[in-house]
C-alpha cells in the first residue's frame, strides 16, 4: 500500500470502529439557546479492508448526527446499512474493492460498491442517503439514524440510478432528482413529490455518457449539467477507464420548468469547465421583459499548459489527485436571447463545498458558506481550512481559518429560532484537531464567522472527514417533510 493510499486511512481520516450516542459536555464557549433541530453529515468509513488500493471515496457510508436542543447537544454516528454493506458483513469481509480496481462482473446489479456515502437530505420524514455514482437512495430514520429501506422506486425508474446532489424543495416538499449513466439518453431527470410519487420524468438525451456531480434548481426552473469532462470513448470501448477534458467543447446547460417535457431543454453554452458543487441557483429579471437563471457554484480553475492555451490533461490530473483549484464563479442564462454570460466572483480563494440557507434554495441568495481548501495539499488528501462568508450583495467576503492543523468538514446553515434574516442562524459542522488527534463539534455565528467559534464541543471519538452535511429543524422533524 503507498503513501497515498495510507493519508486517507490515517488522522482525520481513519475509519472509527464504534457507534455511539452520546450528550456532550465538554463545551468551550455556549451553544446557542436559540438552536433547535439536526446536523447530519455523510461521509466514508469502511467496515471490512479489501485487498487492494483504497481511495477515499470507496469507504461504507455512515451518518454523524449533531441534535441540537435549547444549549444542550447530543452527538450520534452510526452506518447506512447498505445492501453491500450487509452482504459483507455476512461474509465477515470485504466483497468489492475499491473504485481503483476493476469492478466486479459477476454483479451487473452493483459492480461497484453502492456506499450511499455522499449526500444526505430529509425528504419525506426520513433522511436520504445518497451516493455521487448513482443507486438505490437508502432511507434512514432521523430519530436513531437506523436504515428503514431504500426508496420505493416508481416502475417507469426501472434501471436509472438517482445520483447524489437531488434536492428538497422545502416549500413544496419536492424532491428534484438527476440520473446519469452509459446508455442514451445518458441523463434522466425527474420529481417526487412531498409523499414520494414520480410526478416528472424526462430522459435528457446527451452527446454521450457524461459525469455530472450535480444540478441546479430555482422556484419555477431546474438546470442539469453538460460538462466536457467525461470518459475517453476509445478508451471506454476498450475497457479501461480514462477521464479526458475536452477544452475545444462547451460547458453546456439544460434549462427546463421544474415539471418540463423534453422538448422544453433549452441548452445554454458556456466556457469549458468542470464543476462539483452548485451554491444556489434563482430567477431575476434580465431587464428587457426577460428572465435569467443565475447560477452559483465552485468551478475548477482553468488549468493552462505553458503556452496558456487550456490543458487537457492537467484537471483530469487534478481531479483524479482529489486536488482543489476552485473559485466561486456565476453564470446567467438569458431564456430570452439564448445567451450565457459568467464571471469570476472570487478565484483568490481556493474554495469548495458551498452552502446556503437551504430554506432560500432556489431563491435569490445574498450569502453563500463557501469551505477554504488547502493549497498544495497532499495527493489525495484534501484539507478543508476554514469557511468564508461571502456577501453577494455588499461583493465582499470574510473568512475563518484555524490555523495549521484544524480541519474542517461541510458545515450546514441552521436558522435560529424565529429567524427573520437570510443569514440569521449559524453554521454547525465537525472539526479535526490534527495535533490534539481529537474531533469537535463546532458552532459558527453565521453573520460573523471571521471570530471563530462561538461554540467549541469535544467529540468523545473521531468523526472522520466526509463529504456532505443537511441541517433539519425542530420544524420540519415536527411537520414531518
Ligand atoms: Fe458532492
């Protein structure tokens, strides 16, 4: 096993064995009186080694759940039971290996280990596990985070595999879903309404298989991801797996109603680019009778080669490195003229995995929760340095860091009790302690996250670094979705 492979197996990273729940008590600072309801974050932890090489993405998925209570907080991890998982443990080891070995092709049902470690949102009454291939959405009860089952799937869904980055409306109770994968149309992309019916489904015919991370949504319009970042074809029929960007090809934008057809894509080119994460996604008035969709989100720098013409092979590098060179960019589809236009809000900052005030998801958005990543960070080893708040109205930003040493997960906005304000509440997450090898729970105010945190709370076990995080309130755990 190399260097590499052994960081995202060590410190912050190493799988914790335990499921605990547990009220805490080693509190620097004060919990906020006014904070009610649930963090929840995903994020890998492997049961059972496999043989061969591990990436950080290959690791069982497993919720750590912070319940906040009036100044009071209890901590809870525990794993998704998965239908790998479970066949694994009955085997007492592991049956897949990780995503840098071949597949299994004796399961053409899962030849990849469906993790359901990436995303979790409450939809519904119950939190959704989700995992960034695409599978079966695990459903996990947010009272002990035990698995109940996978989400019913409507017959018409057959064969697509819902990917990570769906989203709940919190309006509507919507859940607003993308599939992709290697047969045309290559993308499916539909709605469920608040009690689980298949409301809208629309195949989403692509040039070819393609590796969208996620979509966007706004009040009335949802918006899917063409990205010229995709598998080399000639070496996808022969069997290998190579990642290519493909500089002389656009970024393309599917714009369609929330419940469109087919016929009502209209596709919005843009720079070529490769982009995990969306902040937000809302209509405003392009000033001439029109509409424009603004789009939000944490783009890949371009990657130039020395004669500063875009490289094709350096971000698949990058990407493959689990290297960040991001920056906080826009982009604005015109539904009247056709036309994009997009700038660079921020790219001082190396930043990714941006947040919102999910309860304005799909509306105009003044804040953005953008986490700082390390630069130079080891080969597969990203770092998440601190959280910026960047102010879209006022174009400024402030910013935490830590110091060396202290590393951040995706935190969520959680609104304080009788929130008026955009930004009234505060960001709650998990940090890593690398020198005192020990686990926080930490409290931001969110108007003000340059102070630090307000409220430091001591883990009893490590929580290892993840991916993402949803905060649900008292609220929506009372109403039930
Ligand atoms: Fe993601």
């Amino acid at each position: 096993m190399g260097s590499s492979e052994m960081a995202v197996l060590q410190g912050g990273f190493a799988p914790v064995e335990r499921e605990i729940t547990v009220d805490l008590t080693d509190i620097e600072g004060e919990i906020p009186r006014d904070l009610h309801g649930m963090h929840v974050r995903n994020g890998p932890n492997r049961q059972f080694a496999a043989p061969g090489r591990y990436h950080w993405f290959d690791g069982d998925g497993m919720l750590h759940a912070l319940r906040f209570d009036g100044g009071r907080v209890q901590y809870q991890n525990r794993w998704i039971a998965t239908q790998s998982l479970a066949e694994e443990r009955a085997a007492n080891g592991a049956l897949w290996q990780g995503i840098k070995d071949p597949p299994r092709r004796d399961r053409p049902d899962m030849p990849i280990k469906n993790t359901a470690n990436t995303d979790v949102k409450y939809f519904a009454g119950e939190l959704l596990a989700m995992w960034y291939l695409g599978g079966e959405v695990h459903r996990v009860r947010p009272q002990d985070l035990a698995t109940t089952g996978t989400l019913a799937m409507d017959p018409r869904l057959a064969g697509l595999h819902i990917s990570a980055h769906s989203k709940v409306d919190e309006r509507t109770g919507e859940f607003v879903f993308f599939c992709y994968g290697k047969e045309p149309p290559y993308m499916h992309y539909g709605v469920l309404d608040k009690s689980g019916m298949l409301k809208t489904l629309v195949p989403v015919a692509l040039p070819g298989p393609r590796l969208p991370h996620d979509m966007a949504v706004t009040r009335n319009f949802s918006v899917l991801h063409d990205l010229p970042l995709f598998q080399d074809p000639e070496a996808a029929a022969a069997g290998r797996h190579k990642v290519m960007f493909y500089p002389e090809l656009p970024s393309r934008f599917g714009v369609l109603p929330r419940h469109g057809v087919a016929s009502d894509i209209r596709w919005f080119e843009a720079k070529p680019a490769y982009m995990y994460h969306v902040s937000n996604a809302w209509e405003e008035s392009d000033g001439h009778g029109g509409t424009e969709i603004v789009m939000t989100g944490t783009p890949f720098k371009p990657q130039h080669d020395a004669r500063g013409q875009l490289d094709a092979s350096r971000l698949p590098r990058l990407i493959a490195q689990l290297g960040q060179d991001c920056m906080f960019y826009e982009w604005r589809f015109n539904l009247r003229t056709g036309q994009t236009r997009e700038r660079v809000i921020d790219d001082v900052l190396n930043q990714e995995f941006p947040i919102i005030n999910s309860a304005y998801l799909g509306e105009r958005t003044r804040y953005s929760w953008n986490t700082l990543m390390a630069n130079g960070a080891g080969p597969e080893e990203p770092r998440f340095c601190g959280i910026t708040r960047y102010d879209l109205q006022q174009d400024s930003c402030s910013s935490y860091h830590a110091g060396m040493h202290k590393w951040f997960n995706e935190h969520s906005f959680a609104p304080k009790d009788q929130a008026v304000a955009e930004d009234d509440g505060y960001l709650v997450g998990f940090m890593w302690d690398a020198l005192a090898s020990r686990s926080y729970a930490t409290v931001f105010d969110a108007h003000d996250v340059a102070q630090g945190p307000v409220a430091r709370i001591a883990l009893p076990q490590r929580v290892p670094h993840g991916f993402h995080a949803t905060w649900v309130s008292r609220e929506r755990l009372i109403r039930g979705w």
